[in-house]
C-alpha cells in the first residue's frame, strides 16, 4: 500500500532526496520524494543511523514526501528501534496528513512524536537534553 500526499502528483522522477543538516545535538533529515522501494527506504535508514550513532537526536522533515510504501514505513520502525536502543530521540516533524494518516493506520504512529514545524520538533530535542 503507498500513499500519495495530498496535493501531489506522482511522477516516475519524484526520487528520493534527503538534505541534511545539524543544529546543535540534533540532526534534520529534510526528506523529499518517493521513500518506497527497498533502496530507496534503506538511503533513510542508513542516513540516519550514521546520525545516531555519532549521538545525535533526529528530526526526520516529511514535508516533501509525495509517496510512502511498506519498505519506507519498515524503514521508520527500524530508525525508531535503532533510535531507542542508543537512547536517542526521533521526532518527525511537518508530515503531510495522508502520510501520518498512513502512519497512524500502521500503528508507526504511535513511535515517534509529531511536529507541525522543524522549529517545534528541534525545540523538543533541545529540552530532552536539558
């Protein structure tokens, strides 16, 4: 099952990008594309294990997801798992609705704390830490 998010078109070109950045013990994955697809899911996956290996928190930005399948939501549950093994934090942070929905019915929802803004998710991280 994939979901489209609303308001986007589903092209053959809408690849899977992720941007990253730090801010402080947090790292922001700006995600954008298709997260489906073995390959695809597992660029994710690895992305941010790098991240949390190096003891830094994650703000996965969902924003620009167009598609989400059963490899990019086995995915999340593996992040979230690796997360909470190393004591970090995963927040996902302006999840467009279809995908949070599609998460929710998952029950993938119930792992992570949602966001309306990457300023809100990083604000969380940073009280974590405190």
């Amino acid at each position: 099952m994939a979901v489209l998010a609303r308001n986007e078109r589903y092209s053959s070109d809408s690849r899977f990008f992720a941007k990253t950045e730090n801010v402080g013990n947090t790292a922001v994955i700006h995600c954008s594309g298709r997260l489906c697809f073995q390959g695809e899911a597992q660029e994710l996956a690895e992305t941010a294990q790098e991240f949390l290996s190096a003891g830094k928190d994650l703000v996965l930005d969902l924003a620009g997801l167009v598609l989400l399948d059963s490899a990019g939501i086995g995915q999340l549950v593996f992040i979230s798992m690796y997360a909470q093994a190393l004591d970090r934090d995963v927040c996902i942070a302006c999840a467009p609705g279809r995908v949070r929905h599609l998460l929710e019915l998952t029950n993938v929802a119930s792992l992570f704390e949602f966001f309306g803004s990457i300023d809100d998710a990083l604000e969380s991280c940073a009280s974590n830490v405190a």
